[in-house]
C-alpha cells in the first residue's frame, strides 16, 4: 500500500464525529438520514465527513432515491488491519537487535 492510501485510510480515524458514525455504523447500514438524526450535524458537515470515510476505503456508499445508505467495508478494515500488522515484524526485529553498535 503507498503512503497516500495510508494515509486517506488513517485519516478516517482521526476525528471524534468519524469515528462516533463508525461506531453508529458497526450496527449495520444507515441512511444518512439517520446518521443525520444520530449526530446532530449539519448535512453538509456529514456529507464532508462520509466523503473522507468513503475516500479512506472504510466506507461504502450506495444511493437509494434521494439518500445515501452507508456501511462499514470488510475489506477497508482488513486493509486496515493488515498494515497495522505489517508494522509489527519491522519493531520486533529492531528491538531484538540493536540498529546501531
């Protein structure tokens, strides 16, 4: 993964009000109507909130009519999950073996 990708996902999580729809979303998919109603915002803050989760991967969109649904994406969160992972192996073998003598 490059480091734009990295950041745009790491990005999502970096805000209260995202992470509070992450959390409202864990529960299953939601109109924005609802996550409106949830998070006492502003239809535009919202709207610049589910662009940056939706950009970042974490987020899927779809349109019903005249209203977004939106839900968490498996593989987001995998891809997620997979580079916090990846940092893991390079900190371990720093740490058994010093970098400089």
């Amino acid at each position: 993964m490059d480091e734009r990708t990295t950041a745009l996902i790491f990005k999502a999580f970096c805000d209260e009000n995202r992470i509070r729809i992450l959390n409202l979303l864990r529960g299953g998919e939601k109109c924005a109507c609802r996550l409106l109603e949830e998070m006492s915002i502003s239809q535009p803050t919202l709207s610049h909130h589910m662009k940056l989760l939706c950009d970042s991967g974490i987020v899927v969109g779809r349109k019903e009519g005249k209203w977004m649904h939106y839900r968490i994406s498996s593989e987001g969160v995998q891809i997620a999950k997979d580079y916090l992972t990846g940092l893991t192996p390079a900190n371990a073998a720093c740490e058994s073996k010093p970098c400089c003598e």
